[in-house]
C-alpha cells in the first residue's frame, strides 16, 4: 500500500507521516492538534489526494449533534405530509437523511473522512460516536436495519482543544501534535507554495515573520497559512526585498502587515515597540 | 517487548492503558514503521500519548527507558536545575580547538559518564572540560562544543548536532503542571470559556408551538427559542503593586484575557489585602477609589469571586486594624475577606507563586484557612481545579 508521505504542496514532517500511516494501517482515527494555522484541516485533503480516495468533510458545529453524522429522521416533514396526505408517507425510508458518516460507511471505495473541529460540539459528542468509529457501523432504530461501512473510512479528526476530549474516546485513535515548524521546514513550506518567489524577499520575509512571533504578548501569532497569505501579497505588489529589511534591533511595521496581524491590540503593541525601538535606536 | 516502556510511563503518571499498548504492538505487527529508532518513537508517540500535555513527560521517559538507563537516582537527568544551564557565556572555539576535542567513545559510553559526573557533582558549573554545566568543552552540558555532545537543557541547537530528537522537550511548554507559559495561557483560558458557557444554541419552544398549531387550525407550526446560555458573573479582585511587580505581566495577561471571555466582568484592584477601599484604574488608585461597601451593594451573590494575588505580606497586614502598609485600616484585612466571601456564594483565590512554596509564607497559608482552601495555584491545572469548585 502506498504510503503517505510529503507532497509537492504539504510538507509533512517525519512523525507526522508516521501518525498518518499508523491511522491508515490499522484503520483507527487520527486526532489532529495544534496551533491554528499549522495545516490540521488541510492534511485531511492532502491524505486523501495522495491515497487517491474521496474526501468527506463534516464540520462541526457548537449545534452539531453525533446523531446527524449517521442520519436524521425528519419527523417534521411527514407530519407535513401525513397532513396533506402525500403518498411518501407511508414509507419512513423517505424522510431518513443520510449523514456523512453513512455516506462514508455506504461508499463503495475506501473514503476519507474529516470531522473538522471536534472540541466545538458538545461536550458529549465524542462519546456518542464510540462504538460507531470503533465498529465502523450503527443501528437505524426507525427501519430496523443496521448499516455496516463497506469499506472502513480513514478517519482524520481535528482539534483546537476548546473542550477535552474523554478518555475513553481518545484511547482509541492514534494522535499527533502538530508543532509550529522551524525556520528550515517554513523555508521548504514556502518553496512548496510559491516555487517562483525571489529568493531575497523570502528571507527577508521570514526574517519579520520569526521577529514578529517572538514579540511577546501577542493575542494571536501568526501562523503558517498568514506567511503564506502575507507572501501571497507581497509577491502581488512586487515589492522589493529591501522594503522589509531592518537592522537587528529595530522593529518595523512590516508592508501589508494587515495579513499577519489580525487584531486591533496586536496592531497596537506593535506599533507601540516599533515606536520604542526607533526612540531608542 | 518493550514492556518497561508502558510500565515507565503509567509510573510517570501517563495514563496509557493496555488498549493503546496493543495497538501499538498492532501497528508494529502490521510494519507500519521499519526499523529505525526515530520511526518507533514517533508511533509510540502516536499511539500511548493522546494529550499534547503529556508529551514531555513521554520524551523523558522514552528517553529513560529505550537507552536502556535506570533513571538516575538523586537529580534525575533531565531535571537540573536551569540556573546551572543558563547561559552566562558562549564559548567560541577556533576549528583548530575543535579538531583537538577528543570524542569520548560511543554513544553508551557518554551516558554512562553522564550518569556518573551526575552522581560526583553537585554544584552549578560552567566553563571547563570535566563537569556538566555550560559554555565547556566536556561532552556534557549545554552552548558548548563537543562533536559528540548530549545536550541537556539547551534551548537551542547551536551547532546542529542534536544526538536524539526526544532529548530536547520540545513540548515543556505543554506539561501542565508548570506555570503557565504564553501557550498555556490559551489553554488555560479554554477552561475558563468552558465555564462561561454551557449549552446548544436552540431547542423546541413547546408551549409556543402547540399554540401557534393550534392556531394555524392544526398545520403543524414550530416554534424555536435560544437556549438559555450560563452566563456566569465573574468579580475580579486584582492585587497589584509591591510583592506582585513579579506576577503581574502574568496577572495582566489573564485579566485581559478573560475580559474577552466573560459578559459579565468587573475588576477591582487591591493592595496585598482587600480592605474597605479598592479601585479600578491603577493610575489614578489613590484619587479615584471606591468603597467595598459599594461594590458589595452594586454585585449580587451569584457574582463569582475571583482574588489574584500572590498573598506575600506581613501577616499583621491580614490580622490587624491598622496593619496596612498604605493606609490607616479601621477593620482588620481578614474581617474583609471573610465579609466578601460571605457575600459572594462562590469564591476562590488564585495564587501565581507555586503551591510547594505556599506552606513557607505563613499569610499565605493565613489567606488560605481564609477562603477554606479554595486558594489555586496560577496553573492551567489550577485554573482547571478553580473552575470546577467555582461552577459546582
């Protein structure tokens, strides 16, 4: 079987390969931390491209409920229609929703599902889904049919760690946390994003993204997908590399620095050292 | 095979269960990984680590057990003290002087000597070629050179000769159980989310749709209302000035924090101890304060109490009238906090100083007979415990 491994768009560390790999051998989901901004949902379509398999994605929302992953029964619409007397009625496979759980299940070739965001459900909805990640398959109390996965589906579960998640469910998924690369992967992440940028305004710009991560009390560091963002602009612009250099100690606002800092206080205390490093110097 | 890696790990306190311990041994069955030492530490990682909290502890007990070391015994290996370690200079070798520094042998044999240099020494040190500290030449320690160097402590790879990836703890960060960090802020902030709110966002209005059923002459007609969010009232007592100049980027940081978090959240800063006067704007503290009474009159009970402060004070400061460092104090600093927590239904105390030391500072432990044990440290697991007693 082919493995997963670094693309030409994700670079993928050695462990994480390794995480990835386990979860797809042994057919147990992978739970995914880590910084926001690190790739967690996008290693879900990465794996699928590179195993060559269809990619289901269910986001999860604070409404979202487990149940809705397997199926919905929309009682509501057939109290409708037993008022107005439409003939679907009398079959209640017609108003049985399928979920993305069971499309996954019913898929005749192996899928990928992402259940992106897990920590943002309820407390509960982890648990609820136990036995149907475990067994891969569920009961459908309303037809009485139990619906086993053809093909079990990698799993790839994300987390921003808003909620813990419980034992029992953890216990069965491998997990991997994302680290915030170093400047080496970053180098090859923006290589792998943007192979024509100029080499000289890549630096530079990894110089002020790694100067402004170290700034501390920052709300909100920015992360991989704002460098990419950032790049993205600069390369638009053409700006020149020299419109980003600054002497060690002296911190500049950085052209188009709406892209890396996203909020109003970061902008300010910024603003404010930039200011005390420019009376200083 | 490779039992005494499970047995270390639920002895470090990792709650890895036999579950997980057969899938790993599944997934080494089944060739996920070749045979390659990083390879089996990153599926162990996978497999028996599920919380980016416990990661450090797993890298030093992987460290402990796959060597094939007892974990020494007296200042364990990864342990020393960071003041040893701290770098006070950087030596710099000419390649000539790099040349000349001998390797030591194999890798067994480094750790062997580590060990036993662990066992003769027992000051810091720094410089030199034999002992374990910094800046030196001797294979041990850290910010120095030796081609064949384990590297304890350092944060940074200086000459990019790391020996093994799990010696560098790259997740201490994460360990919850150490103060917290930039990172372990948000976690720590999560917690406190959790406690603000609870509870889906929408569910049935029965009454409301049986009627407008009824109404609509019996065409079914929902009807839907917002769940009823927990909103839970946090008063913030804030000590600043004087013994918290060390705490208070800390103090800040959670205070600003979770103005984002709650609803409904007042401040009120105070001195080492509350007493009959506090205020709101630290500059202006001694023009523009505001009775405690006040405070007591405008928050109702089901406001949650929250104090911050590290309680290092003299103790006549808390037990008598008068004892006051800035002012003359009609009613004794213990008469207010216990009229505040009488007040308050719910209240606890978080202290930023760590809990081992609490029993040495004797109002601290004054504070904490105070407010009947409800004292947290400033910890993401204090902030955890807090939360619990204050949502109970």
């Amino acid at each position: 079987m082919a493995g997963f491994k670094s693309t030409e768009h994700y670079i993928a560390s050695r462990d994480l390969e390794v995480a990835v790999n386990a979860a797809v051998t042994l057919q147990r989901p992978l739970l995914v931390k880590g910084e926001p901004g690190t790739g967690k949902t996008v290693l879900a379509h990465e794996v699928a491209q590179a195993l060559g398999k269809p990619l289901i994605e269910w986001h999860i929302k604070s409404t979202t409920k487990a149940q809705q992953g397997l199926y919905e029964y929309d009682a509501v619409s057939r109290l409708r229609d037993g008022q107005l007397g439409d003939e679907r009625v009398h079959d209640i496979r017609n108003y049985i929703i399928r979920g993305k759980l069971w499309e996954a299940f019913a898929s005749d070739q192996q899928a990928v599902v992402l259940i992106d965001e897990i920590d943002k459900a309820d407390i509960e909805f982890p648990n609820d889904l136990l036995l149907e990640l475990d067994r891969m398959q569920f009961f459908v109390y309303e037809t009485r049919e139990t619906v086993v996965a053809k093909q079990r589906p990698i799993i790839l579960i994300t987390s921003n760690n808003e909620k813990e998640l419980p034992d029992a469910f953890l216990r069965r998924c491998f997990f991997h946390y994302i680290r915030f690369p170093d400047r080496d992967t970053m180098e090859k992440i923006v290589q792998a994003h943007y192979p024509d940028i100029r080499k000289d305004l890549a630096r530079e710009a990894l110089n002020v993204f790694f100067q402004i991560r170290d700034v501390p009390g920052l709300k909100k560091k920015p992360a991989t997908s704002e460098l990419l963002d950032w790049l993205k602009l600069l390369m638009v612009e053409d700006l020149p590399a020299d419109a980003l250099r600054s002497n060690e100690k002296q911190l500049v606002i950085p052209p188009l620095h709406g892209a890396l800092l996203k909020n109003e206080q970061d902008v300010h205390l910024f603003e404010r050292l930039a200011f005390l490093a420019r009376r200083g110097g | 095979m490779f039992a005494h890696l499970i047995l270390g790990l639920r002895a470090a306190g990792l709650p890895t269960s036999i579950t997980e311990w057969l899938t790993l041994m599944g997934a080494m069955k089944e060739g996920v990984v070749e045979y390659s030492v990083d390879d089996f530490y990153f599926l162990a990682r996978a497999t028996l680590v599920k919380d980016e909290r416990h990661l450090d502890k797993f890298d030093r007990v992987f460290a402990a057990c796959f060597k094939g070391l007892e974990p020494p015994e007296g200042i364990p290996v990864q342990d020393l003290p960071e003041e040893w370690l701290r770098k006070l200079a950087e030596k710099m070798l000419t390649p000539e002087e790099m040349a000349k520094i001998e390797a030591l042998g194999g890798l067994d044999a480094l750790m062997k000597r580590l060990q036993e240099l662990l066992d003769e020494q027992k000051g810091r040190h720094q410089g030199g070629s034999k002992w374990i500290g910094t800046a030196g030449t001797s294979p041990f320690g850290a910010y120095g050179y030796n081609p064949e160097g384990v590297r304890i402590g350092q944060d940074r790879s200086r000459h990019r000769r790391a020996v093994k990836v799990w010696d560098k703890r790259e997740f201490k960060d994460l360990d919850d159980t150490v103060e917290l960090g930039t990172r372990g802020m948000k976690v720590a902030l999560r917690r406190l989310r959790r406690f603000a709110r609870q509870g889906a966002a929408t569910e049935l209005d029965m009454p409301d749709t049986i009627k407008s059923t009824a109404n609509n002459a019996g065409m079914l007609d929902l009807k839907m209302v917002p769940e009823r969010h927990n909103t839970v009232k946090v008063l913030l007592f804030l000590d600043i000035g004087g013994s918290m100049d060390d705490h208070i980027r800390l103090t800040e940081e959670l205070f600003s924090a979770c103005r984002t978090e709650f609803k409904h959240l007042e401040h009120y800063y105070f001195h080492n101890c509350p007493y009959e006067r506090v205020w709101k704007n630290n500059r202006r503290r001694h023009e523009e304060v505001i009775p405690t009474w006040q405070v007591l009159r405008t928050y109702g009970p089901d406001y949650k109490l929250i104090f911050v402060g590290d309680g290092a004070m003299s103790p006549y400061e808390i037990t008598m009238q008068g004892g006051s460092v800035e002012h003359w104090n009609e009613e004794a600093g213990s008469v207010w906090v216990e009229r505040l927590t009488g007040h308050y239904r719910r209240s606890a105390w978080l202290n930023p100083t760590p809990k081992q030391s609490w029993g040495h500072v004797r109002s601290i432990t004054m504070l904490n007979d105070l407010m009947e044990g409800r004292m947290y440290p400033l910890t993401v697991n204090g902030i955890d415990e807090m939360t619990r007693e204050l949502s109970r």
